[in-house]
C-alpha cells in the first residue's frame, strides 16, 4: 500500500524543510501551500495522513482539521505549531479532528514516531470500517459498546428495530435500550452470553437481547425479534400500548383512585429452559386466560412484556374487596398446575400503586407498580408489596450495591461461616451448614438475606454458589486432615446453580480434589424450586444421587402439595422451614404440622432437621416429637472455621439426662 503524506504550510521554505526531512523515509509526499489548496488535492487524491502548520491566512491549520474531519473522516490530521496556538489546537485534539500536535520546533525522529503512529491510527480506522461493515451486513440487530456502556456502533438493522437515529454514538445503553432495566443491564454486561427477554417500549414486540464480550473494553449487544404472544387468539387480553391507553383514560376520567397492579411471573426463565421457547409460550397463554377467568369485574388485564402482566381497575386494592379479588385470581395457582404431561408451580411477584399518589399518568404508576413487585421479589417472604416513595431511593441504591456485589468476589469480600446441626441421639456435632457472607468494603457485613435475592435476580449467584461450594469444600478437607471428629457439611444449591449443565461434573470434581467422602457432604435444595417442576426436578437429584452425595429439601413446609410427591424424591434429609418452628407451642396447627412431617419422613426413611430452634420448648417440643437434628442460635449461631473447630473439639454441645420419661436435652 502506498502510504501518501500532504504536507500544507504557506511558507515554501518550511516545506522544503520537511520534504528534506522525509527523504528517503519511503513516504510519498505531496505539498500544499494553503488550506484551499489542500482540499483540492484531497478531493482528487488518496491521503492518509495530513500535516498542517496552524498559523495560515485565509484558512488556518485548525479550519482545515476540522473541514478534513467532516469531508474525509478517514484521514488523520498532525498539527505543527508554536505556543501562541496552542488553544486553538486543543479545541480540535477535544473534537477529534486532530490526531496528535508538534510543537515547535521539533526533532526529527519525532516527526517520524508521530507519522509511524499516524499510520497505524489510519489503518486502525480501517479495521472499525471493516467491522462496521461486517455489522451492517449481519443478520441481527447489533449494539457495539465500550466498557461504560456508551454506543460505539448501531448498525442499520438495531435503528429500524428500536426506532432510533443512526448517529447516537456516545450515547448511554439506558437510552439506546431503554426497555432494560438498569439490573437487567448489569445482568448481561456481566457475563459471557447472557440473554433475556422483554418488550419493545416504541413498538410493543417482544425482543431477545444477548451480551458478548469482544474483549476488555467492548461489547456487543444483540438483538433478535421473538415470537409473541398472539393476543388476538385471547381478545380480552391487552396489549401494553392499549392497556396505557386505558390506564390514562381511567386516570384522566375519573376522581377516584386507580390502582394498577404489576404481575411477574417468578422464575418463568427455569420453563422457557426446561420445555422450550415453543412450549413455554403456550404455558405463558394458559397463564394468561386463568388470569383472565378470575380478574375483578371491571378490571383489565394486559402483557406488558414476555412473562410480566398489569391489573388496571378503578377503585384503592388497600380495600377488603380488592385485596379478596386480587386473591382469588390468583387461586388456580396456589398448587401444582398440569401441563403438558407435567405438573408445574407457578408463582408471581405482585406489587401495587394507587393515583394520584402514587402516580398521575399511565407511565408513572404502571413504573412505580412495577418498582414494588421487585421490591417483593427481594424481600423474599412478602408476596404482594405496596409502591412507597423511598422505593425509587432503594432502587438506584440497589444497582449501585448489584456492582458491588459483582465484584466482591475479586475484592476477596466473600467469607463462610458454619452453623452446627445437633444430634439429638448424643448431643454430638452430626452436620454443618456452609453460610455465605458479604463484608462490604465500607459498609461492613450485609445480611444474606439482602445480597442472596439480588445475586438470585442478576445471575451473580452463579459464581457466588460456585465459590461457596469449593471453599467449604477445602475447609472439610482441612479439618479431616487435622482428624477433627466427622460431620456432614451442608452447602445450599440455587436455582441457578441447579440448571446448570456442568453442575455434575462440578461437584464430582470437588469431591475429587479434595480427596471427601461424597457421603459427607450435603446439597441442600429449596422445596420452591423443587415443586416448580417435578419431572425435572426427579431427573436432577438422581444425577446428583448417582454421585453419592446427601442431598436435602430445605425450607420444607413452604412448598405447594409436596407431600404428595415426597416419596418420588430420592433425598435424604428434609429441613423444617423456621417459620414453623417459631411457631411451636403458640399454637396448635404449628405443633400438628411438624408433627406430621417428621412422623411422615421417618416412615419413608428419612432425617429431619429442624431450623431456627431458638427457644428451650421449641427444643423439647422437637425431643418429644423425636426430631434428629437441631439447628438454631439455641445452640449456636453461624461461626467462623476456627471457631468451629473449637466446637468440634469440646463435644457434646448437649447432655442427655436419661430419666423414665426419656431422654431431656440440657444445653452445657
């Protein structure tokens, strides 16, 4: 390739002093004595590089920078001048239009290191012509990024589908996809090949959106149409464009309140995995027209996006009314639903806002409505959440904490703790359970039971599960290898964790490396996800079994009909959730549901654990109930390895006084 220099300055002597300097350097040089000049010459000829002298009549050296950069932004610019110029030169370095400045006078040899890097800067520009070229002609909707999240690159396809101007280059993801919420942006800028799916927020179609990481500082956005749910096979159910339209004519026509309640199907992600994209709509459709057949008279219901709905319906939900209709759409789901020779659990995240309080547009209070069905989704325990104005506060809070949760990992934040399980046939350490803490670098240690639900929503609880996993892992290994007495360590699987295709292999290697008896460790399921699909619920713990690992249902008792299905589950211990056990000696169905449950798993051969045991009737309650373990700050509370270590060398936690009546737990 011939690499051509234009040389502009209008006195002949400096260009003959730089043609000399240039002899023999294999450039081809061509001069120009003005800015005019210049142009013409670039208007009929090939350059790469363009050095002016600033200080020009007619047309300064800046002038013609800035005129090269819009005529033929391909050509790189070198600027020659004195310290009187050196504003004007830093204006066009600041707009781009320059690549790098000499001043006077200047060395040679960094004449030539400045032309060498000119080059390389041209046919860098090259390389991005060609990619964008490449993009232009792919098959997808592409977004390029920077590692901020400022739009590099929207190729023709992403304007048409997101309805959005082509020169938004340094504009922010928020705005070129607006219909992503700042977590769900963290979500796929912080993994290799993460999707999700959602709504167009201009045209209503649903939409895959998909993350690469081209490598350090770029990444690509893709985004592919998807197919929708055909509303007009459920003419009752809106579409969010008419059920906006509705909300605001409600508004607009009416003094009274105006709810509009957000409903998100919890982990609808696990049935588009496990039955398919095809499948997984019909679900989405059968879902739809059961909502349908219970909604308030006089209330609509529409899709907002893939597998989230509204309730729009004058009238505040606070009243008695309200809330027992709202209940009572909700019924069918309340247990197991049959489809497609399976038996699912589905449940929603569902928060509230009322006019004008909590909004005075369709926009506004369908936003906040939604605000209170994530704050539901992370506080865990409550199902229907009401909108509160310091919501929005906790929100953004809540994105700056997901970033930080992100790295934690790197800042070595993450620490485990242990939580004795005793045995209540000798009083002795029978288990342990691995617990996960976050110790922020300048807020100290936050509760689990904020981070897990926020790690949980933005997929972070997959590396986060897996570390946990590998280091209670090497923990048991070091204490068997200082012959401290046996026990069971417990490690908590989630969701995430359990659908993942490498999830055999990776405890298989664990068990390995460490050199453990697989029978000494313990994965612990949540009964939800369990109960969500039993079919692929039965396959996965018998891939897990086969590896001779324990495995246990925790939080037993908050499922939906599992009971019924207990027997198919090969597991080994069932956990009774803590909320029963607070309850134990307050009232009677608490007493008779625990009852049940270990007299039930006992029959099918099975341990019981009870957690939260906080209380001294709590624990002679679960004596006489002969529960086989005990978990709870009545004992202990979650201690370091050190700590536990010394619990694991002063046993029994408990004696036991053998009297007629049996056996009586004392605490030493």
């Amino acid at each position: 390739m011939l690499r051509r220099i234009l040389l502009v300055d209008d006195e002949a002597k400096m260009l003959s002093a730089l043609q000399r300097q240039l002899r023999g350097t294999g450039y081809d040089v061509l001069v120009a004595g003005s800015g005019k000049e210049a142009l013409e010459i670039l208007a009929t000829t090939e350059v790469q590089v363009v050095v002016s002298d600033v200080r020009m009549p007619e047309m300064t050296g800046d002038e013609l920078m800035t005129r090269i950069k819009r005529q033929y932004p391909d050509v790189v610019g070198i600027l020659l001048t004195g310290y009187a110029e050196l504003n004007a030169v830093i204006r066009v370095l600041n707009e781009g239009a320059v690549f790098r400045f000499l001043q006077k006078p200047w060395e040679p040899e960094a004449l030539l290191d400045c032309l060498h890097d000119a080059f390389v800067n041209w046919q860098e520009k090259q390389q991005v012509n060609d990619q964008h070229t490449y993009l232009e002609n792919h098959e997808h909707a592409l977004v390029e990024t920077d590692a901020e999240g400022r739009a590099l690159y929207v190729n023709q396809k992403a304007c048409q589908l997101l309805n959005v101007n082509e020169d938004i280059t340094g504009a922010t993801l928020e705005d070129v996809l607006p219909m992503l919420r700042p977590e769900q942006l963290l979500y796929l800028a912080s993994g290799e090949q993460r999707q999700l799916e959602v709504q167009s927020v201009t045209s209503g179609q649903m939409l895959r959106i998909s993350c690469q990481a081209l490598n350090s500082e770029r990444r690509m956005f893709s985004i592919e149409p998807l197919f929708e749910l055909d509303i007009l096979a459920i003419p009752e159910l809106l579409s969010r464009q008419e059920l906006l339209f509705q909300l605001d004519r409600l508004i607009l026509g009416t003094d009274e309140p105006v709810t509009a309640i957000y409903l998100d199907i919890n982990g609808f992600r696990r049935f588009n995995d496990s039955l398919g994209y095809q499948q997984a709509d019909q679900l989405l459709a059968m879902i739809a027209t059961e909502l349908l057949k219970g909604k308030p008279e006089g209330a609509s219901l529409g899709r907002m996006s893939g597998d989230e709905f509204a309730l729009i319906f004058s009238g505040p939900v606070s009243s008695a009314d309200s809330c027992e209709q709202l209940e009572e759409m909700l019924l069918p789901f309340r247990n197991l639903i049959h489809f497609a020779g399976r038996e699912l659990h589905v449940a929603f995240r569902v928060g509230y806002a009322c006019s004008p309080a909590d909004g005075r547009d369709a926009g506004e209070l369908l936003r906040n409505a939604q605000v209170a069905a994530n704050t539901a989704s992370r506080g865990g325990s409550r199902t229907i959440a009401c909108y509160q104005k310091h919501m929005n506060s906790h929100d953004s809070e809540f994105v700056f904490q997901q970033s930080d949760l992100y790295r934690s990992l790197e800042r070595d934040e993450l620490f485990v703790l242990y939580q004795p399980k005793i045995s209540m046939r000798d009083g002795r350490i029978a288990g342990a359970e691995a617990l996960i803490r976050w110790e922020h670098g300048t807020k100290g240690v936050i509760s689990p039971t904020e981070f897990i639900p926020m790690a949980e929503e933005n997929g972070l609880i997959d590396p986060i599960g897996n570390w946990v996993l590998a280091a209670a892992s090497a923990q048991k290994r070091i204490w068997e290898a200082q012959q401290l007495p046996d026990f069971v360590l417990s490690v908590n699987l989630s969701g995430r964790q359990l659908e993942d295709d490498t999830l055999l292999d990776r405890v298989s290697d664990l068990i390995k490396q460490n050199a453990l008896h697989a029978s000494q460790i313990e994965l612990e399921i949540t009964e939800t996800f369990l109960m969500q699909d039993i079919s692929h619920s039965l396959g996965l713990l018998k891939g897990l079994k086969a590896l001779g690992v324990r495995l246990a249902i925790d939080d037993f008792g908050t499922g939906y009909s599992s009971l019924n299905y207990l027997h198919q589950l090969p597991v080994d211990t069932l956990k009774i959730d803590r909320s029963f056990i607070t309850g134990l000696g307050q009232n009677r169905e608490a007493y008779e549901l625990v009852k049940n449950i270990i007299h039930l798993s006992h029959d099918m051969g099975k341990q019981v654990v009870a957690e939260g045991v906080e209380t001294r009737d709590q624990l002679d309650i679960l004596t006489e109930l002969q529960c086989d373990e005990i978990q709870g700050y009545f004992f202990s509370p979650p201690v370091s390895a050190d700590r536990f270590r010394a619990l694991l060398e002063n046993q029994p936690l408990i004696m036991l006084d053998v009297t007629t009546e049996g056996s009586v737990p004392s605490r030493i």
